[in-house]
C-alpha cells in the first residue's frame, strides 16, 4: 500500500498502470473510515486491477458555519483499518494541492444540486462535484464507488459523468447501519450514546413510513407528517427536510410510487445525520 | 478525413488510437473556417499523430440576444477548406448529441471570466468552458490548439485546464489579419465593405495606443482615451469596452507595464468585433 500525496506523481502512476491495459478503481473518501467505507473498498477490490482510495477532507463542500475544522481526521487510524483490504494506493494530497492559491474553476449540476440537502447547504454540491471532477481527472478510474447515504451526492455526479461525457462507471453502494439501524457515518462520532438513541430513530421513521406505503398510502403529505411526529416524539426536532422525491430527478412529489427515494435530514445537537430509503 | 458525429463513435476511435501510443491533437472551432483557422490546423498537423477539427457552433455561449441563429455555418464549405491538410476526423456533432435534454452541468472560471467580454456577455465563458471541457473528454487531446483574437476565451481554458488537473497542453496561436490589419472572425462575413472600412481602424487604434506605450507613456486613461477618440473618429462609437489589463489574470490597470494585455470590443451595426494586442 502506497501512500501518494502529489497530484503528479498519482497521475504519471495511472497513465502507466493504464497504458498496460489496467483497470483502475477508485474509492473517493473524506478519511475517518468506517464499515460503509470498508465495503465500498471490498467492492472496489473486485471491479478493478489497481485500487485506488482517495482521503481527502474537501475544504469546498463545507458552508462556513460547518464542521470543516472540526471534521474527524485520522490518516493512520485510517490506514491501519484497510491495511489487508488490497488497496494498492492511498491517495492522500493537501489542501494547497488540490486547491492552489490561484485555483478558480467550479462544477455544478444545477437542478440536482437544488433538491434536498441543497437548500439547507448552498454551494455543498458545487463542492462536491469540483472535487470529484478533479480527483477523477486525476485517478482516471474506470469505475468509482460511492454509498448510497449520500443519495443526492450519487445522483449529482452520476448526472455530471453523463453531462461532461467522462468515460466513468459509477457505482452506488447500500447504506451500512449499526445494530439500531443508524446508517453509519464519519461524524456519528460526535454523538453522545443519548444522542445515538434518537439518531437511531431517523431510520426507524423511514422504515415506519415505508410500512405505510407498503399497506396502500400514497399520500406524501401524510406520510411525512406521520415520520415526523415519530422524530419530534422521540426528542427529534431540529428537522431541515423529511421527503418523498422522485430518484432521479429527487423532485419532490405529491403522490408517492414504488421506487421513490424517501430521504430525510436532521441535527442532533448540531450534528447533521442524513438517510434514506426506497419505497 | 473522416466525418464523426457521435460523441461514443469519437471517444471508442481516439481510446483506440491512445492505446498505440499515438498522440492527438485538437482544433476546436465553431466552422465558417477562415485563415485563422487554417493556420491553427496546420499547426496542429505538427503537434500529433491524429489531427481531429471539431465543429459545432455552441448554443450556450451565445446570449438570448446573440447570433446563434444567424452564426455562419457551411460545413460542406469548410470541408473543402481543409481538404488539403492532413486532418484525420473532423468531430461535427449535432445539438442534441452535444446537449440532451435532461443536460445540466456546468463549468466555470469564477475570476477570468468576470473581465473584459465578461461584462458584456454574461454566460458565455460558462458556455465556452462547458463545451470545451467536454470537447476534451470526448476527443481526449494531448494537444489542442485556440485562435489568440479571443484571448480572454484562451486564459479562461488554460485555466480551467489546470484548477481540474486536466493533461491538456493547451496552445494559443497568433492573430491573423487581413491586408487592412483587421482580425479575421468568421463574423466578418456580416461586415460591409463601408463596415469594413471602419473595423479596419479598431487594430489602427491598438497599434496607435502601443506606440504611444513604447514612447513612454504607462497612464492607462490616457492611453485609453486617445484610443476610443481614434475609434470614434472613425465612426466606431458603439465601443463595449478599450481596455489595458493583467495578461494573466485580466485585471485592469492603472499603469501599464511591458506585456500587458490591450483588449478591444466594439459592434459596428450590431456586429461584435473584438482585437487585442500585447504591449
């Protein structure tokens, strides 16, 4: 296992990997690793010949009241939890090298972008999409692996990967969840085990409105005030959206189908959780 | 010469030419080809094995109220234009192919693109870059090749080029003039000989402000103000802007230095004609 910090150096070890008919595949991290990671990199494992894993904390995707400081950073925690997962390079650059001073070029994906977490994180995904463009540019991976938490985030570069005609297979993975069903997360460390408690009952709001759904209900409306009174009585009351969109347009709807996405986002003193299901 | 219309037909042709080691180069226009263009290509014929010209006159740099629909196309014209100068493929996609519907990424290069045209042409080098970012990703370049008359259009792809860590070396080439000094544009078409005539004197004005540069003078206002009285002397008097700027970063100056950038637009009955020459 490699550790490479220059964007150069990864890209002059790619072009060579490649240039022998390699398949590269890249697992895009913020670092602080957990079980969802460690499938995502199993996976990975699988699809390509060179693995690669990205540890990156994305200065770009963070607001400026967010956690980006304080965002758990653990390289050798990191390194010592993927050590026998056959990951061939760590990809791991600093700030001033994917961002030097000079650096002003950004992506969006604009009516993707808007949905959902958008209105409550302007300018997260414009982030995330530069940050993926660029470390794509980079790893020239032919297939990236990404968790399905981050619904939205899949969806916003699976549509920029079609739109700028880049030859690269991205792939959703499921959501990973402790025994209590909280989908696992980097910043689920900043929750006391009280505060587990009632994270735990964001995804048991989502499996409740499905059960409605599944017995006949399509009315979204209904079906999201009901979630909603299973957070607020369970001390969850900080909710920037519980909602049923369309999963691939992740507009909002009215009657709900089979299918739909049924995403909710919340804070837990201040600690933002998101999951999702599909109906 | 090759004719490709189909964004999966270019990049299937350009991966296999890549996996024998050939080199590619790319001259991206928007048709209606003049001896600009031509000495583009024939520079490109020197810089790579495969020489690619691609032609697609694109809607989104142009503003609501621009000449998108009235830009001059004439693909069989330009065909025979460049029949006699080693290009491999021209790359001529239709709209849809370029743009489907559901289309929604965008590229921009938030500081560049502000200046000069910026002002003028809201949009459009996000339209630029967006295009010529896929143009990229679609035909792979080692190499591509762009006129210095939009000299703005070339610092903001250089740019773009490097904030996304994209392995394009990307070349400007020299103004071509006609025997009057004007910059050849395949908008000149729309010119009158009476508006000929006058275009003429927006290349006298830059000339006429450098040797005043070169006898001493650095005062920019100065500078600028005998260049809009030379223009509107001439009849010019629609003047978007007459400017000294940063060569680099496109900021205007108030004393000007050896190799600054001298940018002119104007619209001579509604044509847009730009120049620039360096200090």
């Amino acid at each position: 296992m490699r550790i490479i910090s220059s964007v150069r150096e990864m890209q002059s070890l790619v072009n060579g990997e490649i240039r022998t008919g390699k398949r590269i595949s890249l697992v895009p991290t913020m670092g602080a690793l957990h079980e969802g990671h460690i499938n995502l990199i199993s996976e990975g494992r699988n699809r390509g010949d060179v693995l690669i894993v990205s540890i990156f904390v994305n200065p770009t995707q963070f607001g400026p009241n967010e956690d980006f400081t304080n965002y758990p950073r653990d390289l050798e925690g990191d390194l010592r939890k993927i050590e026998n997962l056959g990951v061939d390079i760590i990809f791991a650059p600093t700030q001033e090298e994917i961002y030097p001073v000079e650096f002003q070029t950004y992506v969006e994906v604009k009516e993707l972008q808007e949905h959902l977490c958008g209105h409550f994180r302007p300018g997260h995904f414009r982030g995330v999409a530069t940050v993926v463009l660029k470390l794509f540019n980079i790893v020239k991976p032919h297939v990236a692996l990404f968790g399905e938490k981050d619904y939205q985030q899949l969806k916003v570069i699976q549509r920029m990967v079609r739109d700028l005609n880049l030859e690269v297979e991205v792939v959703g993975y499921p959501i990973v969840r402790d025994k209590d069903g909280l989908a696992l997360s980097s910043r689920n460390v900043y929750l006391s085990p009280n505060d587990k408690n009632s994270a735990s009952q964001v995804s048991k709001s989502l499996r409740e409105i499905k059960r409605k759904f599944d017995m006949g209900c399509r009315n979204t409306k209904l079906m999201v005030e009901f979630g909603k009174k299973i957070l607020e009585e369970a001390g969850v009351n900080d909710i920037d959206y519980l909602e049923i969109c369309d999963s691939e347009t992740l507009g909002s709807k009215e009657l709900a189908s089979r299918g739909d996405l049924l995403a909710v986002a919340v804070r837990i003193k201040g600690t933002k959780l998101i999951d999702n299901i599909r109906l």
